[in-house]
C-alpha cells in the first residue's frame, strides 16, 4: 500500500510532486511509496490519486531526501513541486520545455524544480541521518529541526551529543498529557536502526550522589566535585551496562538537568594542542587523571590570547573550558574533601590548599586542608585547642560543624564548674571533740 502523506485540509490547496523521466520524456505525478521505498506514480490527469505535501513541512524535507538517497543516480529523473489543481496544466509544460526547450519555458520549470539536497553537510561527521528521524512526532512536543538549527544544536545533536540549549516542550505523546517543562535533547539508535529522540528533564532528586553509580559509591569529596564542577575531578571504577565488566571512566553532572553520565577513561586521548598551545607531557597526564588544569596563553578564533581552565567532561565526550562557578570552585581551592577527622576523631569538611591541589584522596592530610567555614570552630577546639567565649568551658569535643555546646552540654559544663567549685572550697572546721 502507498504511503500517502497528510490529506488535503478543507480551503487549503497543498502541492503535489511530479517526477520527470528524462530518457522517456514523460512526466508522472508521485501517488506514494510502497514499502520497499520504491516510488509509486499516477498520471497527472489522474488528480484523486496525487500524494499531497506541505512544502515547509518536515515531512516534505524527509520525503526529498530519502527519494535522493534511494536513487543515488538522479541523473536521469527531476522532481517538480506544484499546486495539485495545475498538475495536469504544468505537467504538460514541463514535458514540451523538455522536448524544445525555451527560455521562458526553462526559466518557469526552473521556478518549479525541488533542488537537490546537500548531502555533504548530513553525513559530515553525522551519527545520525537526519532523513531517519520522525520529525512529525517531535513536533507534536514542540522541537522541530529548524528549532534546533535557530539554536544551532542542530549539528551537535546529528554528532550524537545532547544539546545545549533547553527546549518547553508539551503536549500529549502516546495517549499521555506532557505537561509544559524544559528538556535537554538527544538521539539514539534502537534495535530496529530507527533514530529515537530522547528527552532529558531536571533530576530534582537531592540524594541522587548518595546512591550507587552503576557500582560506584560517590565518596563525600567527589560528590562535591560534581557539584562544584560538574566533573568527578579523578577515575571511577564501574560496571559497564551492557557487559557488567569492571571499566575506568570519567563521570560528570550535567550542570543543569543533574544526570550523571560517563565516558571510557581508557578510550580517550589528549589532544597534542589546544588553541595552538602544546599540551605538556604533565598536562596530558592530569586530563587523563580526570583533573582540571589551567592553560596559558591560548589562542581563540577573534585572535585573543586568554589563560582558561580546561577538564575532561563525559557531558561533552572530550575537554571542556570550565564555567565561571567552576573556575571560582577552583580558585578558592576548593577541591572539596569531607570524611577528614579532627584531633578528637570527629569527621569535618574542607577544602585542598593550592599547594596539595591533585592529590589522591586517600593522601590527602588534615594538614593540607583549610577546614570549611562550618567546620572552622569546630577544628580550632578540637585540633588546635583554642576556645573562645562560647566553649572555653567546654571538655566534650565539638561534633560535626557545631559552633558552641549545645543545650544539655552547657547545662552538663555549669555541673561540672559547680562541682569543681566546691571541691576547691575549704572545709569548715568542726574544733576540737573534748
């Protein structure tokens, strides 16, 4: 059965396709496809029959492209797109301009002609075929392709990535209501080779880096990385998906939907340059530790030359120029460590000094690291033993970012001050028994 595209709608005349066999020098109207991609054609005179198209339509685009792909050799066929009541009319012009062509007659199915798509451009770097995706079932949600090339994604998507930008999408897919949100874009390959998209919403679960990645237990300082940066900042170990075999990756957080997702740490290699700036043999050794490093003097393309913190992002599948937040995170030194423990044996949070900046975190000391403000008071008292107002009565250790004793503390101190007062006070003298 023909594959017929949407029927034409009450008061609105769409067009139809007409094909010309150059060696026959006949013209044929497009009926459909059938479902070995063959093209199905009627003669123009027979008007019940014609495939209707929208030319701006995504469907249109599709069609032009797949009948050009599965006749790679189009030399001897062209389509013309026309308006479905003057099909008989300009078919018929079409075919004498073929025959003893004109000026004026070249000129009108000049006019008429569907130009041929540029193929280049969708297979340059291309994952995916753009022709394979069902853009009308899209745009049902609100993305179209011209959405994304308005927002230049369009070729970022097609290389496998997921976009940049957020889209609103809504409405009802599959007999369900989606209400009105903002999503990330991606495409994948199903099992059948048909392009899926797929659509990536906000993760407002706050216990998400406390849970286990794919056999991974987030410690408390990559959690913060991947906060702070949105890269783990070192290697993980994890199970793959599909073999369940142990592999090293880099993890990252997108900065704004917050899905974590990974890329094979051994599949990947440091460029030689960067911005025309060679990349030391040590800066290639911290980008494949899944660090952040600061390059010198790079060049850009308005041909300024700028220093830039660059790190390795699963997000992105390669290096990435980190953010300013993320830059800020670094410069205060603040690779984040928690877990550490203070002289009383109490875990409190800090950040790496500069001097330490890298280390493993198993080798990271409580010397090497600036306790975070919650955490100051708390080892001053506990390691340094310094007090202050509020606990230099205090003997009981400060717990986890406390700031002074608490309640039942203050009441357990002013017992034992009390207690101690009495003990130092001289005991009456009860004289002499005769």
């Amino acid at each position: 059965m023909a594959n017929r595209m949407t029927p034409r709608a009450e008061g609105q005349e769409k067009d139809v396709l007409l094909v010309l066999d150059k060696q026959q020098g006949k013209v044929s109207a497009v009926k459909g496809i059938d479902k070995e991609g063959n093209l199905q054609t009627v003669s123009p005179t027979h008007c019940g029959e014609f495939m209707q198209v929208d030319k701006n339509s995504d469907v249109f685009t599709n069609f032009i492209s797949n009948f050009y792909r599965k006749f790679q050799d189009t030399s001897g066929l062209e389509l013309f797109s026309v308006k479905a009541s003057e099909a008989e009319q300009q078919s018929k012009a079409i075919e004498d301009n073929h025959r003893n062509p004109t000026p004026e007659g070249s000129k009108r199915t000049e006019m008429l002609r569907v130009p041929k798509p540029d193929f280049h451009e969708f297979k340059q770097g291309y994952r995916f075929d753009p022709a394979k995706i069902d853009w009308e079932n899209l745009k049902k949600v609100g993305i179209t392709a011209d959405t994304l090339k308005n927002t230049k994604d369009f070729d970022r998507v097609m290389r496998g990535y997921k976009s940049r930008n957020t889209y609103t999408v809504s409405g009802t897919v599959g007999g369900f209501y989606l209400k009105p949100t903002d999503v990330k874009l991606s495409f994948y390959q199903a099992k059948d080779s048909t392009v899926v998209p797929k659509l990536h919403g906000v993760q407002m679960d706050e216990k998400l880096l406390q849970r286990p990645y794919n056999g991974h237990d987030f410690t408390k300082q990559e959690q913060g990385n991947l906060q702070g940066t949105g890269n783990l900042g070192g290697i993980a170990q994890i199970k793959d998906p599909k073999s369940s075999e142990e592999i090293p990756v880099f993890i990252s957080r997108d900065r704004y939907t917050h899905e974590l997702e990974y890329m094979r740490a051994d599949k990947w290699k440091c460029p030689d340059t960067i911005c025309n700036v060679k990349v030391s043999p040590e800066q290639k050794a911290a980008f494949e530790a899944g660090q952040a490093v600061k390059m010198e003097n790079l060049q850009f393309r308005d041909g300024t030359r700028r220093s830039a913190y660059l790190q390795v992002s699963a997000v992105e599948r390669g290096l990435e120029f980190l953010p300013r937040a993320a830059v800020q995170f670094l410069q205060q030194g603040q690779q984040q460590v928690a877990g550490l423990k203070d002289g009383q044996g109490v875990e409190f949070n800090g950040h790496v000094q500069p001097g330490a900046q890298g280390k493993s975190p198993d080798k990271v000391q409580p010397k090497d690291v600036t306790p975070a403000a919650e955490s100051r008071t708390q080892v001053a008292v506990n390691t340094e033993g310094k007090t202050n107002e509020a606990t230099k009565q205090g003997k009981e250790p400060l717990k986890q970012g406390q700031q002074k004793p608490t309640a039942k503390q203050k009441e357990k101190q002013e017992k034992a001050q009390d207690k101690s007062l009495k003990a130092d006070k001289p005991k009456k003298s009860k004289g002499m028994k005769m």
